[in-house]
C-alpha cells in the first residue's frame, strides 16, 4: 500500500469512528422507551424504527470498513428493530424486541472497541 493509500484508508476509518460514535449515541437515545403517558406503544413503534434506520446505516458504514462482527450485529438490530429475529422472519413481540435490542447495542459496542483499537494500531503501526 503507497503513502496515498494508505492516508485515504485511514482517513475513511477515522470517519467510520466518527460515524459509529455519533450512531451509538442516537440508539442509546432511541432505546430507552418512558413508560409512562399514554402514548407508549407510538414511542415503543417509533424507537424500534429509529432503531432499524440506525441499524442499517451502521450496518453498510461497518461492511464499507470491514468490520464484519460490527456489521452482522447492526444487521440483527436492523431486524429487531422491525420486531424480526434476526432471521427476518420470525416475528417477535415490541417488549422483546427492545430487549434483544438492548443486549446487542451492548455487545455491538464492544466489538467495536475491540476493531477500533486493532485499526488505530493498523495505522500507527503503518504511518
């Protein structure tokens, strides 16, 4: 990889930091549903689609950089968040699905930390 290459790759998985960072604080926002008022299962309906939206857009940010346990978990929380396993199939219930969607925006985020810190030594190491 010459110099250009490598300063154009790296300048793409800075922006996917950047992306991923901004995109996991607008789900953690998206997550957490208030229970009370009457409105709930709007705010359940519109929190899951923000969630699926998110999901996505991480998803393809994640495939673009190869990030692929990144990608695959974005992909599940693409499904929950359309009430889906992660099959895209079988149907699931709102409150479950806020559930799993929970556990995975966990994991995702540390698999993330695990890629983000083997690609910032990738480019020390390579600068």
């Amino acid at each position: 990889m010459d110099e250009d290459d490598r300063e154009f790759s790296q300048s793409l998985v800075w922006n996917y930091f950047e992306q991923a960072e901004s995109t996991f604080q607008k789900m953690d926002g998206a997550l957490y549903v208030d229970k009370d008022g009457g409105t709930y299962n709007y705010r359940i309906a519109k929190s899951l689609e923000e969630l699926s939206t998110l999901g996505h857009f991480l998803k393809g940010s994640s495939a673009a950089v190869g990030v692929i346990k990144v990608r695959d978990s974005c992909e599940a929380i693409q499904h929950y968040g359309k009430c889906h396993e992660p099959d895209g199939v079988t149907q699931l219930d709102p409150d479950t699905a806020l559930l799993r969607l929970k556990d995975t925006l966990h994991n995702v985020k540390e698999q993330y930390e695990e890629a983000r810190s083997t690609l910032r030594a990738f480019f020390r190491v390579q600068s």
